[in-house]
C-alpha cells in the first residue's frame, strides 16, 4: 500500500505548520499508567513529525509545548515536564544539527527553571547557523501574555517617542509579537479529540486551516501528519474573497 505521503503536492505545502501537542495526560491513563508516562512517550512523537516535515520540506514548525496554564497543573508533574524538557533538549540537539534544523524558543522563559534555560541556551547556540527547517518551540508560552507584552513595549516606544501613536497598525504588532521573523502558520493540527486553540497564537491563527483529529499526541505519526496536510491542500483559502475571485486570480496565474 502506498504511503499518503506520495500524495501530497510538495509544491503546495503549508509554509509552517503549527501544532497543539495534546492527549498525552489522557493516553497514559487509559493506558493505567502515570501521566508523566505520556508525555515521555510524546517525545517520540515530537521527534517523528520533526523529522516528517523536515523531509517533506516544510519550512516552519511551531509546536506547543508548554502553556503558561500548564503551571497550574500538580507540582509533581510539572517538575517531571521540566526535567524531560531539559533532557530531551540535550539528548536531540545532535539530532536538530544533524538535520540542518535551527531551534527558535518562544514564551516567557523567565518563569523556566535555571537548568532548562542553560539547556535552552546551549541548543539555541548550537543550532543557530542551520538553515532548515525552523523548529520553534512554545515554552511557558500564552497568547494573551504575548500580546500583552507586545503592547507593553510598543507604549513605552510610543512614551520615547521612538513611534508614533497614530502610526500603530497591524505591521507595527506584528514586529512586537515573539514570533515577528516567521510567517504566520497556514495550517494548525491539534490532537486529541479536542476543538479548542487554548490561547495558542490566537493572532497568527487568522488565516490558518484549523485540523482536528482525535489522536492522541503519543500516537500521532508521519501518516496522520500527511493527513492533515492533504487535507489542507483539498481547502480553498479565500482570505475573506469569494469562490469566484479565487478561481479567477488562480486562473490568471496559471
């Protein structure tokens, strides 16, 4: 049987895929294990789909894996995260350079434990020349923080006078924003069975094909990931346009 992968039009791929890493707490427990049991075997996942992308050509992958609620949840587990953060970093890092993948890191990292920015920084460093595929993580990350903190900085520019009130506008928020030097994600997956973004890039997201599957993180592998990128090339993105004017500038293109 032929793989799904032989299907997708490579000419045609999302410019950067992001993805809600959910399900590993939930496939753990059905599987009457502990919950940290699922996020080690997330990892798994995480490394197949880096790799699937990297192959296919995709140029930026944004996954979340760490929202600023996330640090809600009981110490013990956010303390095992933490230290499977810092090992996996360490472990892969060989891998990411390897593949000629550079690692980008966004949220608020001042909230991070101090080994995990060290290892945060040694991957950032190490990678820093590669110029594949674009690996960003979100760590202790909110989309409501972002903006806040975009907004933040642009009054206290506004107060020095180094903008001007009345020249704010969308490009000036994009430039603010944590993710200012990549294009905004064409296609967000989230897994797990759940039909939420939970505050993941909510400005980003306003063009994006939003895919649902109800798999679960640990099982998530290269052929749901073609899945979902086939069906992204079966939508037509209208950017707020009709049919007809789609077909007609693709038509003019053509």
């Amino acid at each position: 049987m032929s793989s799904l992968k032989e299907q997708i039009d490579t000419e045609r791929l999302p410019r950067h895929i992001a993805i809600i890493m959910d399900g590993n707490g939930r496939w753990a427990q059905e599987k009457g294990k502990d919950r940290l049991y699922g996020h080690f075997h997330g990892v798994e996942s995480v490394r197949d789909i880096v790799e699937g992308c990297a192959e296919l050509g995709v140029g930026y992958l944004t996954l979340y894996a760490f929202s600023t609620e996330n640090w809600d949840r009981p110490a013990y587990e956010v303390t095992g995260l933490m230290e499977l953060l810092v090992e996996t970093i360490r472990k892969e890092t060989a891998t990411l350079n390897k593949n000629n993948i550079k690692l980008h890191v966004i949220g608020d990292h001042s909230m991070l434990p101090e080994n995990a920015k060290q290892a945060l920084k040694e991957s950032l460093d190490m990678t820093s020349t590669n110029t594949g595929l674009h690996l960003i993580m979100a760590l202790s990350y909110s989309s409501r923080w972002e903006l806040v903190n975009a907004v933040q900085r642009i009054a206290s520019d506004v107060e020095l006078g180094t903008i001007k009130a009345a020249d704010v506008n969308q490009d000036t928020l994009q430039r603010y924003l944590s993710t200012s030097e990549f294009p905004d994600p064409e296609l967000m997956i989230r897994t797990s069975g759940e039909y939420r973004i939970s505050n993941f890039l909510l400005y980003q997201l306003a063009y994006a094909e939003l895919y649902f599957t109800p798999v679960r993180w640990p099982d998530f592998r290269k052929e749901n990931l073609y899945e979902a990128i086939l069906d992204f090339q079966g939508r037509e993105r209208r950017f707020g346009k009709t049919s007809a004017q789609v077909k007609s500038e693709t038509n003019l293109n053509s």
